[in-house]
C-alpha cells in the first residue's frame, strides 16, 4: 500500500509532466538508465514534495548538483527542481544560466 507521502509524489509528478509537456520516468529515476523524476525533449525535473501543506521546505544543495549531473549524463539541455508544498501550486528552482538563457528569451 502507498504512503500518503509516495501519493503526493505521485501527483506532483503527474503534474509537473502534465504542465510540462514531458513524462514521468520510471521508478522516479531510480533506475540507471532514464534520471529525474520528469523529462521532456530539452528538460529533466527532480520533484519534491510534501503530503501535508506547509509553508516552507528545506532545499538542498546536493539536490541541485545531483540534478545536474543527471541532465548532463541525460544530455537534456536544461534542469529544474519542483517544490509542491502539499497543495496544488508548483514552483520551479532554477540555475543561474538557465535563468539568464529565459531572460534573455523574454526581451530582458
């Protein structure tokens, strides 16, 4: 039976792939072969997720370098971390050439 937890997980991840445009890997890139928890064409997205809402969670620095050596390895162009805090909204940690790449997209 699943836990609570793992049933959040599911969702977010179900989510993000949904929002994203991707599709949610097998065993939640548990395996060696396909990493990240989603990947789309030029994306991989690790997920991470609460059961019960909540207004903070800690985010972890060898989530982010873990992330990239998973899209380097994926050979995805991009990385992202997804937060759900136990409710419906998502939120997305990026790295800073990321950031400047979609600013640049945006005219900024």
């Amino acid at each position: 039976m699943r836990t609570s937890n793992q049933q959040a997980s599911d969702r977010h991840e179900a989510s993000v792939a949904r929002a994203m445009g991707g599709h949610r890997t097998p065993q939640s890139g548990g395996n060696s072969f396909i990493k990240g928890d989603v990947v789309s064409d030029d994306w991989i997205f690790e997920c991470k997720t609460k059961a019960t809402q909540t207004d903070g969670i800690t985010i972890k620095k060898d989530w982010m370098k873990k992330l990239e050596e998973e899209r380097k390895q994926s050979r995805k162009s991009f990385a992202a971390l997804s937060i759900n805090f136990g409710d419906n909204d998502n939120f997305y940690i990026l790295d800073e050439s990321t950031m400047q790449y979609l600013k640049r997209l945006a005219g900024g």
